[in-house]
C-alpha cells in the first residue's frame, strides 16, 4: 500500500514544511523558499485558450493548505479553486459555471457579428 503523498517546501517564517500533496498537484518546481508558510500553493496543470499565438484565458486547480482562512476559494482558503487568469481570481464550481455560460453567451454574440460581417462583405463585394 502507498502512503500519501508529501512535499517538502522551504518557508521564510516556518523553515521547511512538510504537505500532503493532492494527486493533481502538478508540483513545486518554482518554489520561491522565501515564500511564507501560509502562501504556500498547490496548483494542476492549466488549461487555456490561446488565439493566434496570444493567450486569452488560463485556468487550473488551486489550493492553499496553510492559509490562515478556511472558507470559500474565492477568498484564497484552504478549499480547492480555480484560479482564472487574466480574471485574477480564483473560483469555486458556482462561479466557475458562472463564467463559462458567460463566455458560451459570448461566443455566441461573436458569431452573430461574424453573420453581419459575412452579410455585409456579400452585399458590398
């Protein structure tokens, strides 16, 4: 049987500190030891979207073990989120479903000016 998983990570205030680490953690390459211990992160791989080499949205699991709240993601706590980029915040599943109808319904609008754009190149070509 295998344990679980830990991690060690070097703090500014605490030395090292020792984690369970979740499954999807994808691990602490860019660890910065002077991080204080309850900035510690945990965080999975990101999934985005890029359009034309430029990157529009950036999403992935978060969680911070140590945080000194232990509420809701969205207030940095020890529950596990989302963190969006360029949003800057980090979601539970309600708002995380919340913006993804709100970029469906964008998208939609963005196709609907693509049918006026491909009507208006008809008609004036």
């Amino acid at each position: 049987m295998t344990g679980a998983r830990t991690v060690t990570l070097a703090t500014a205030d605490r030395g090292d500190v020792t984690l369970p680490e979740p499954a999807w953690c994808s691990g602490h390459t860019h660890h910065d030891p002077l991080t204080l211990a309850a900035d510690l992160v945990h965080s999975g791989p990101e999934t985005s979207l890029a359009f034309r080499n430029t990157e529009l949205f950036a999403a992935g699991l978060v969680q911070h073990p140590r945080a000194a709240i232990d509420a809701t993601p969205e207030l940095g706590s020890r529950a596990t989120g989302v963190s969006v980029y360029p949003l800057g915040e980090t979601l539970g599943p309600i708002t995380l479903y919340e913006l993804a109808a709100a970029l469906d319904g964008y998208a939609d609008r963005l196709r609907d000016l693509a049918d006026q754009l491909a009507a208006l190149t008809r008609n004036t070509g």
